[in-house]
C-alpha cells in the first residue's frame, strides 16, 4: 500500500471511537487473547467514563522521568530512571462517578457530600479502548492507576463544562505499566 513516496494513508490512524472504564483496582488485568478478541468483554465491574470532549480524547505521555546519565565522553548517555505513565481525557458527562474520581469523595443518595481532601488517594483499574477509521483497535489496561490530576472545565455558555482528568500509571505488582493490544481484527 505504499506509494512511490513511501507514504502509505492506510497506515494514518483518526480515531472515531472509544471509551474509558474504570473500577477498583482488584479487577484483574485482561491478558492478551481477551485484549485482542474483535468484541470486548468488559469486566462487569469497570464503569464507562461516558462522552469525552471532542478534543477531550485520550492523550498519552510521561512524567517523573529522571534526567539522563551524561557521560565525560561526548555522546554517551543513560536514559533516566523512574518514572510513569500518563493517560489524560476530558469527560463530557458530568455524572457523580466522574466527580468522585476528582477526590475521591462520592456523592450520597440526595446529591450530597463534604468533600475533605483535594487530591483523589484512590487505586483504580482503567481499561481503555481507542477504534480508528481503518477498523484498527488500541487497548490498554492496568489494575495500578491514580488520579493524579484533576479539573472541572470553565463553566462557558454555551459550552460543554467538561472535567479534566489525568491518570497515573504506575507499574503493577508484575513490574508492567499496563497491557497493550494494538490490532486490526480480521474478517473470519
């Protein structure tokens, strides 16, 4: 599929789909065949994060990553030590699940709560899935994940007022940071 450039747009990922799941961290990781089935059997107990902003999608990157290791002789170098991963999206729906995960705090039957704490303290299990227009599928899961950051958008007529949340992947007691399926199913 490549052309004479050596540029091949099959390979362009667009995302079109997806979802975030979230639950407590003694759900058990999905191992490789259960990641990579073409229907997803999501454990029972992960609740769906909900919408996500249009520009609210999932974003990875790093953080806490040392500085490297210079060496004397020019060009040598260590990569740094330490370190996680971070997941961040920006939920749509503003349900009292998604204000929980702000600080931990869940609201009572009528709407109530006293929150006591600014950050969430909380381990989580977090399954995500990510479909491009090519029909490819990107899934993460990990049982080792915090809230490490979190913000209610600027209330904005006539906007979406979106929460911001940025999760911390740790790696779990297996010293993975998450399990990761990147495929395109096939057509049996």
């Amino acid at each position: 599929m490549y052309d004479a450039k050596g540029n091949d747009i099959t390979e362009v990922d667009i995302p079109v789909d997806g979802q975030i799941w979230i639950g407590p961290n003694t759900v058990a990781v999905l191992e490789k065949t259960d990641l990579m089935t073409p229907t997803l059997v999501v454990p029972s107990t992960l609740t769906p994060l909900g919408l996500n902003t249009t520009d609210g999608g999932p974003e990875w990157g790093t953080d806490g990553v040392g500085d490297a290791t210079e060496f004397f002789q020019e060009g040598y170098s260590l990569p740094g030590m330490g370190g996680y991963y971070t997941l961040g999206v920006t939920a749509a729906q503003n349900q009292p699940f998604v204000n929980e995960l702000l600080n931990g705090v869940a609201f009572d039957a009528d709407g109530y709560r006293e929150v006591d704490q600014i950050s969430n303290p909380n381990v989580y299990t977090v399954l995500s899935q990510v479909i491009y227009k090519s029909g490819k599928i990107r899934r993460n899961m990990s049982n080792n994940v915090m809230v490490s950051e979190g913000s209610r958008a600027k209330e904005e007529r006539p906007n979406i007022t979106g929460t911001e949340l940025t999760f911390k992947w740790q790696p779990m007691s297996n010293g993975v940071y998450f399990n990761e399926a990147l495929f395109t199913p096939t057509a049996s």
